[in-house]
C-alpha cells in the first residue's frame, strides 16, 4: 500500500508543513500583541477552511460516482490536469515566499487586529483554505490514479499528523528547520509525481473521448513485465509509470518534465543567496525577545519558527509594540450580590459555540446541495410493469444519465425483463427471475437514442414495450447484443469434437499407463501418469458434463472420511499418491485398473451426455479459477509436484474453448481478445519457465518473487476473461 499512499504523504507533509506554519504565526503574533481572546477568531477560521476542503472532497467522490464510466474518464481527467497546475503553481510559490512567509502573515494579523473579529477569522479562514483545497484535489486525483482510496488516505493522514508534529516544536522551539531547503527538495520530487499524475489524467481524457490516440501506444510491454510485482507496482503507484503509455502520455510526461524542472532548478539558483565579503551590520534588538524573533540571514537559508513568548514580557520590554485597540481594559469592580445587569441597548452576546458549528455546516449543507442537483436527474420513483399484458407500463422517456427504474411484476409468473435496443435486440440492463408482486430496481446510463422493455415469463412469450426516443447526446451504457443457443450451436459442436478426440487419447494413455503397473513398471508409470493426467486437465469446459466419471477419473481425499486411505478415493490423485509414496505395484493394480475403466466409460457415455451451450462461457473463467484455488495452492499434489503441469494444461484448455467461442467475441467486445491473448501468452511463459525437460518444479518450491508472478498474472487473465460470461450469455427473445 506504500507505493500508493507516498504521493500522498508528500502532499499531507508539504501542504500540512504550510498551513500549519501559517496557523502557528498566526497564533503566535495574537500572543506577542496581547490579544489571547482573540485566538478562537484563528480557530473558528481553521475550522471553516477545514470543512470547506472536505465539503470539497466529498462534491468530488459522490459527482464523479453519479456519472457514466466514459464521464468519469473525462472527469477524472480533467481535475487530474488542474490538479497539476495547482501543484506546480503552489511548488513555486512556496519556492519564492519560504523566506518572507512570517513577515507577511504578521502584515496581515496586524491589518486584522486593527479591523475587528471578523476580518480576522476570514484572514485565517484564506490562509489555511487554499492549502486544504490543493490537498483535497490532489488527493482524490491520486486515489483515482490508484484504484483505491485506503494508501492515498492513510499516506496523507501521515503526512499531515507529521506536518502537525513538526508545526508544534517549531513553535516552542523545540527545533528548527531550514525552510526553503526542505520546500526545495520536496518539490522537485513533486514535480516529478506530477508528471506522473499528468500522464494518468491524459490517458483518462483519451479514454473518455476528449482527446484523441487511445490505441496510438509508445510502448506496450504489458506481455513481458508482470504487472502485479513489487518493482512495477512501485512505478505505477508512486510515479503512475505503466508497462503501456499512449504517446500523448509520454509526450506529456516528458514534456512536463522536461520544462518545469528546468525552470525550477534554474529559479533555484537564481535566489540562492549569494556570500559576501562583509556581514551586515546587525540591528541592535530592544530586548532579548525581539532579538530572538529575528529571522536569520539569508546566508544561513533558515527560516525563523514563530514566536511564543507571553504577552506580559513583551509589553514590559515594548510597551510600544501593542496598539491602544489591542490592550486589554481594566476590568469592572464585581457585583455584589446576583448577576451583573446587562446595559441597556447593548445587544445579548451569541454563545461562543454558534460560529464554529455554522462555519462546518454551512459547507457541508452547500456540498450536499451541490451534489444532489449537480448528479443526473434520476427516475428513481417511476414504476415500470413487468408482465404479459401490461409490459413497459409506466415507462416515459427519460434524461440522458444514471437512471433507475423500479421495475415491478404485475403479472402471475416468474419473469425476467431487459431494457433494449429494440433496432438491434442488444441489452442495456437486466433482471433476472423477478417474482410475482415483487419490485427490484434496475440501473442504466442512457443516452440519446430509442430504447424498449422485453418481458419474457418464465412460461409464455416474450412481449416488448412500446419504444420510446430519447434525445441529446452523451455516451450510455454499452450495449450487449444478445446470444441465443442457435449462435452457442457451431461453437458447441467444435468443443465437442475436441473433447471426443480427447477422451479417446485419454483411454489410451489411461491403458499404457495400467500395463504399466501390472508389469511393475513404476518409473515408466509414473511418466505416463503425467501425460494422461494431462489430457484430462485439458478438457477442463466439459467437467460440468462428466457427472460422476469426475469423480472416478479425478476425485480428490478433500472430505473423505479416510482421506487418502478412503476405499472411495480414486483416479488419477489415488494413483499418484501410490506412485510417488513408494506403494508396490500389486497395490496399484486395482486403481490403476478402476481408472482406465472409468475413462473408457466416459468416453462411451459422452456423445449421449447433455452438454448445456450455455456451459461454454461460463467454463471459460471457470477452468483458471480452479486452477488458482487447487493448482497454484498445491491443494491438489499427492507427491507428484506435477501442480504446475496442470496449470499449463488448464491454460490448454481455456484457450481451445476461446478459440471456439472467438467469432461471438469478436463482434460483441473485439478489444477482449487481444488482452486476453496478452494475458494468455504471458501466464504460458511464467510456466513454461517452470518445466525443464521432463520435470517441473513443485510449487512449495518456487520462491516468493515466482509465485506471486504466477498468481497474478493467473489472477489478471481471470479478471480480464470475466466479461465473457455476461457477453455470452443466453437470454429469451421469445
């Protein structure tokens, strides 16, 4: 989580370290000027500065959400862009004004003493403010960039919990810190986590259709560098380097770059002090506390740290320091008995608490105000009917955006309704198994175009609505054409005929693999155990169809009373765990013989066996899935260490059952495959690497760094391929 959180932290520590300092100067020039009643004017200001940068965080999070991904992406994109010219603007600022920061805060302070209470919480209020905003911009710039928001979040709480820390013993002077070289280092690497930040924000604007080249890459090594290892988790999280960047990315980036480091490295050594022959002659001080308020020179680069000392000290050594305004009354003599009578025409005093709780809960209620009428208006109250005879009932054109509609079976049968294309048949949204007298809400991003409601009882015909035509632009939610069995029919029949080539190599290779051991052949046995072991892992689509043949061929001692002494364990698994635990032969016999009588059977049963179509895509993220829970894990070796083995055959199989179904994919989703083969290449490469001559290694052996390559990339083509089901899926048209 550390590579997300430390841009982050970066930002917490710089933009906390800031308005810290200027709440510290703040505070202590009330103390030094005698003016400690004003101090909850600072805070009431602090606090509304606070408010405001989470008011502004949360108008952000909760817009952004209300959007449809292609608005997001632009979105996104754009505050990621303003979030770097407010970054570069502040690095600069910062830059410049380190060395004259208290000088100008006490300018401002003592404008405000002058003016009155009000003018001091809004000194306050814009002083603080401005740092609370970059910070919340910047931060959920980087949440976004990250995929999570836990790093970014508990790096900036660091961040700010030590920027706090170091505010407090710079105040009581506990220690010092050379300013300008502390705001010089931390933003030359803040200009380079912004070019990161840029890159990310302009691969967003592409990806929402603001600027062109989303397929233009520069580079793309995605199939040769694992994306889940820890030096590439590092790039992207810290400096949102990926293994493929667009060339408007890497235009951008270096250009960014290349030009404000220059600049910044050449103001840099611009205001550098220069040493001179001579030293100044130093101002004589009026007193040991004005003498220590002095900033340092220039040549030592040091900033001074805010002032602390008590107001009584510094009006006897400088009565003149504080203003008539500033000094405190003399005090009425008490009342005698009962409270002292308030004067007439003198307004009753608001209790104290009454500012703070308003300066939080008018940006709060702001925020929400924005929020709710900033979000796409929602049909969330209108009732759609779902049945035969009233279907699409209650349906009105809605407003391009994130709609909900309440969709409510009025009929006697169990239904499913979709919303359609009615053009194309293809499908924006579903519910599935919607019962008599039940409403669940179904959630769609429309846009402008013509869309219908189908019906179908779960007996009966399907009904479609009247269509209704909704106008203006935007981008809505991609609709998936649907697939009927006829469309599954030539894919299943290919799949089939792979499998019956299959099964009938496997009852040859379970055969040679029994004569084996009826010869006490055991080294032989075990070679040819692999390879028939193998031909089953490969047929992993048709496990569904097998039925209790699976158990026989491939059964594991999971959940056997006897576990591995079970008389029911069987196959392949009772077989290898003889083998490879010294077993005799004569031992053997029966198992091995049991095995191949099983795969002889299933190869008779198939052809009758009733193989669903619409097993096909289900299978295709099935297969890995298991690989991941019993091959990767080594749940399934009984002495063998043949785990990554399987996995290669798995990987097999799950890429014939996409060569089958590759026609429907392709016009349905034609940017899948191309990822997924990616994805496919990559993983057979990390094992292959595995495999050397006839052995592979055991997967207890393989060391941390391997391991993890293999399971992510394992995980990132499960995560890629889990499209598939939802594309292919058989939905009723009739």
């Amino acid at each position: 989580m550390w590579d997300d959180a430390f841009p982050s932290f970066l930002i917490g520590l710089r933009e906390g370290l800031e308005a810290g300092l200027i709440v510290s100067i703040l505070v202590a020039t009330l103390v030094r000027a005698g003016a400690r009643n004003r101090l909850p004017q600072v805070w009431t200001g602090v606090l509304a500065a606070i408010a405001l940068a989470l008011s502004f965080g949360a108008v952000l999070t909760f817009t952004a959400a209300s959007l449809s991904a292609t608005a997001q992406e632009a979105f996104g994109g754009s505050l990621s862009v303003i979030a770097v010219a407010f970054v570069t603007a502040m690095v600069f600022w910062m830059r410049r004004s380190a060395r004259s920061l208290s000088g100008e805060i006490r300018e401002k302070v003592t404008g405000a003493l002058a003016m009155g209470s009000g003018v001091l919480v809004v000194t306050s209020f814009l002083a603080v403010g401005r740092e609370g905003l970059e910070t919340a911009l910047f931060l959920w710039t980087t949440a976004q960039a990250a995929g999570e928001s836990a790093g970014p979040l508990t790096g900036a709480g660091i961040g700010l919990v030590l920027a706090a820390a170091l505010c407090w013993g710079l105040y009581r002077r506990v220690l010092k810190i050379n300013l300008t070289r502390f705001f010089t280092r931390t933003g030359a690497v803040l200009i380079v986590i912004a070019a990161g930040v840029l890159g990310y924000g302009l691969r967003d604007l592409q990806e929402g259709g603001v600027l062109p080249g989303p397929t233009a890459y520069a580079f793309d090594l995605s199939g040769s560098i694992d994306a889940g290892s820890w030096y590439s988790t590092l790039l992207q999280g810290v400096l949102n380097i990926t293994p493929a960047m667009t060339w408007l990315q890497v235009i951008g980036y270096a250009g960014y770059l290349a030009v404000v480091m220059t600049l910044f490295v050449r103001g840099v050594r611009a205001t550098a002090p220069r040493p001179t022959s001579a030293e100044p002659e130093a101002r004589p001080a009026t007193d040991k506390q004005e003498l220590a308020s002095q900033p340092t020179s220039a040549a030592d680069g040091q900033e001074s740290e805010p002032e602390s000392a008590p107001a009584a000290d510094k009006q006897e050594s400088d009565p003149e320091s504080t203003s008539a305004v500033d000094r405190p009354e003399p005090r009425p003599a008490p009342v005698a008995d009962g409270p002292r009578p308030r004067p007439v025409g003198v307004p009753r005093r608001r209790p104290g608490w009454v500012v703070p709780v308003a300066v939080v809960a008018v940006p709060a209620v702001v925020a929400g105000l924005v929020v709710a009428f900033a979000r796409p208006k929602s049909t969330g109250g209108e009732t759609v009917a779902v049945s035969g005879t009233e279907c699409g009932k209650g349906f009105t054109a809605p407003r391009p955006g994130r709609q909900t509609f309440q969709m409510r079976n009025t009929g006697s049968r169990t239904a499913e309704v979709y919303l359609i294309d009615p053009s194309s048949n293809a499908v924006y949204g579903e519910v599935e198994g919607l019962a008599p007298g039940t409403t669940r809400a179904l959630v769609a991003t429309v846009a402008g175009g013509t869309y219908a409601w189908r019906c179908v009882p779960s007996s009966g015909r399907a009904v479609t609505s009247a269509s209704v035509t909704v106008s203006g632009g935007g981008s809505g939610a991609r609709a998936v054409v649907p697939v009927s069995e006829q469309d599954l029919a030539a894919p299943l029949k290919a799949y089939k005929a792979y499998v019956g080539q299959g099964l009938a190599t496997l009852v040859t290779q379970t055969r040679t693999l029994d004569a084996d051991i009826a010869g006490d052949h055991l080294d032989k046995a075990r070679t040819d155990w692999l390879t028939a072991h193998l031909t089953y892992a490969s047929l992993g689509a048709a496990y569904g169809t097998f039925e209790d043949y699976d158990q026989k061929i491939n059964g594991r001692a999971d959940g056997l009373a006897g576990g591995v002494a079970d008389k029911d364990f069987a196959g392949f698994h009772r077989v290898e765990y003889g083998l490879w635990h010294e077993q005799s032969a004569d031992r053997l016999k029966a198992p091995a013989q049991a095995l191949a009588d099983a795969a002889a059977g299933l190869q008779k049963a198939f052809p009758a066996q009733d193989f669903d179509p619409g097993d096909l895509p289900l299978r295709a993220h099935e297969i890995l899935e298991n690989t991941l829970q019993f091959e990767l894990t080594a749940d399934t070796d009984e002495g063998s260490g043949t785990n990554l083995a399987t996995a290669d055959a798995n990987l097999a199989g799950t890429r014939e059952l996409l060569t089958v179904l590759r026609p429907l994919l392709t016009t349905r989703a034609p940017e899948l495959l191309p990822t997924v083969d990616a994805d496919l290449d990559r993983l057979r490469k990390l094992l292959d690497a595995e495999h050397q001559g006839a052995s592979w290694t055991p997967v207890e052996k393989l060391d941390t760094v391997t391991r993890q390559r293999i399971s992510g990339a394992t995980g990132q083509l499960l995560e890629d391929l889990s499209p598939v089901p939802d594309l292919l899926e058989i939905r009723k048209s009739a």
